[in-house]
C-alpha cells in the first residue's frame, strides 16, 4: 500500500473535520499508518472535545464557527479556505456535524462515516430515528461527500443488529465499535489505492 514517503509517491495529505466527541477522530490519530498523514484538524465548535485530542497529539487544529459569519455562504468560504491552506488529498467527515456547501464539496475529495445504513436514516440523529423506527437491523455507512445530506456513493457499510431493551447509548456504542475500524480500513484503502 502506497501510504508513506517513497521516491515517486509523496504520503497523503489528511485534513479532519470533526465537532463533538472526536472518538471517530481519536480511532484516526491512533492509526499508525494514518495518523502521520492528518495535517490538520478542523472544526465548528472550537471548544469540543474533538480538539483537545488532537492538540494532545500536536496536530495543529483551526475553528471555523458559523456565528462568526454573516450566513452559510460566507461560512462555507471561509471553510473553504481554511481547509485549502492545509492542500489536503482528502478531507474526512470524523463526527463533522454540519452540511457543507456546494463550493465546499465539488472543491475537496470527501469522505464521511454516518451511524446507519444509508439510505435509511440520513441526518444528524440517525441511531436514535432506527430505533424509533424500529428496525432490527442498522450500521454503518462510510461514503464519498455530495451536495446532498448523506446521499453521496457508498464506499463500504457493516451491519449491526438492534437488541432487545436497546436504548440510544447502547446501540450507539455498539454501531461506533463496528464504525471505526470500517472508517479506518476505508481511509487507508482510499490512501493506498486512489490518491
Ligand atoms: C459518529 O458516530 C459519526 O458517525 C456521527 O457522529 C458520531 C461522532 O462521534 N456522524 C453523523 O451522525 C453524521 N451525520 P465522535 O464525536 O465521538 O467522533
């Protein structure tokens, strides 16, 4: 696999956007053959947990809140920007909780993990409506960012089984247990094969 310096390939360039927790993005950081790839680590919620690990591990991190623009518009060029000036191969949705714009996705490769078997259950409460729905059966899907809300290609999906008196922590831990290693294997297979 291609994923490190060698005379003809240069490594991939990983820029991370997350704004929560940042377990997704932890799984990344302790990846020893990704984490020397993320350049930068990106957000919309300067104080999330997202960030204090990545500065932990001394990858350089940079805020883009959407108050502090006039509207989405401006919001998005100015994400734009900031993830331009990093010159990332790919961009990873780790946990990034909000719809990027047009000029934001046609400009970047993207790539996101969503808690559920697209195409059920888009948008940002997707192991809480398969439970409400009632469904049996829900996962993962890893897939290629588009304009839409979690509608672009599917790269990989694992399935996970809804238990009996599940409530949303316990699906939720189960769904993120078979999450990152599929988030991870997808990103490395993405560096090794296409970039
Ligand atoms: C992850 O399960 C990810 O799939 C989900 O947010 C969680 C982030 O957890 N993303 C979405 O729902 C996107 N629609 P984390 O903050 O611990 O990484």
């Amino acid at each position: 696999m291609a994923m490190t310096s060698s005379s003809e390939a240069p490594p991939a360039r990983l820029v991370v956007l997350a704004s929560g927790a940042g377990s997704t993005l932890q799984a990344i950081l302790d990846d020893p053959l990704l984490a020397p790839l993320v350049v930068a680590v990106g957000t919309d919620v300067p104080d999330c947990v997202a960030m204090s690990r990545a500065a932990r591990v001394g990858v350089p991190t940079f805020a883009v809140p959407l108050a502090e623009h006039p509207d989405r518009g401006a919001w998005n060029d100015a994400i734009g920007a900031a993830i331009a000036g990093w010159r990332p191969d790919l961009v990873v949705l780790a946990g990034f909780m909000r719809v990027l714009g047009q000029q934001v996705v046609r400009r970047f490769r993207i790539v996101n993990t969503h808690p559920a078997l697209l195409p059920a259950f888009p948008g940002a409460h997707a192991v809480r409506d398969a439970l409400a729905y009632g469904v049996k059966i829900t996962g993962v899907t890893v897939h290629w960012v588009d304009e839409g809300v979690d509608t672009g290609p599917i790269l990989a999906q694992a399935a996970v089984a809804v238990a009996d008196g599940d409530d949303e922590p316990a699906l939720r831990a189960r769904v993120q247990a078979v999450e990152k290693p599929l988030f991870v294997q997808t990103i490395r297979r993405l560096c090794g094969e296409t970039l």
